[in-house]
C-alpha cells in the first residue's frame, strides 16, 4: 500500500449532497481555488432544492469569494444548483 495521495480530477460541477451543512462554506471556499488553478471558467454546485438552506450557504460562501465574478441560479434545475463564474 502506498502513502501517495491519491489524486481526484476537478470536474466542472461539485455535488454537495453528501456535506453537512456546516462544512460547505469551507468545501466550496477550496473547491473554488482548485477550480480556478485548474483553468475552470464556470462551475456548477449542486446543492438540491428543499428548503433553500444550503443554496443559501453556497451563495453567501460565492457572494464574499475573490474568485467569484459572478453566479445565479441554474434554471434548469429548478433552484438544485448554482452557477458561478470565475474570474480570469
């Protein structure tokens, strides 16, 4: 067995679901640098619909990040995820 980390590629979209509310503010504060050193333009997080509770932590979370130019509700998904864009 080796020490090595294991490396996991960053996709365009992260998935929150299996977060507790309390750990995202730093989930997606770390997922968004990774992102963005990885070239990532515009992501897509996935928080799920309910009763908005997590939507409101990513988007306070995407309201206060450097890294963030701009984002909104993915309409397709029916308020589930939100779209950032990342600064250049």
């Amino acid at each position: 067995m080796s020490d090595e980390p294991v490396r996991i590629p960053i996709e365009r979209e992260l998935d929150l679901h299996a977060f507790q509310p309390r750990d995202i503010p730093a989930v997606v504060t770390a997922y968004l640098a990774v992102a963005h050193d990885a070239g990532l333009r515009e992501v897509r997080l996935v928080h799920g619909r309910g009763r908005g509770v997590q939507r409101g932590i990513v988007q306070s979370v995407l309201e206060r990040d450097p890294l963030v130019a701009a984002f909104a509700d993915d309409t397709a998904s029916h308020l589930g995820a939100t779209i950032a864009r990342l600064v250049p």
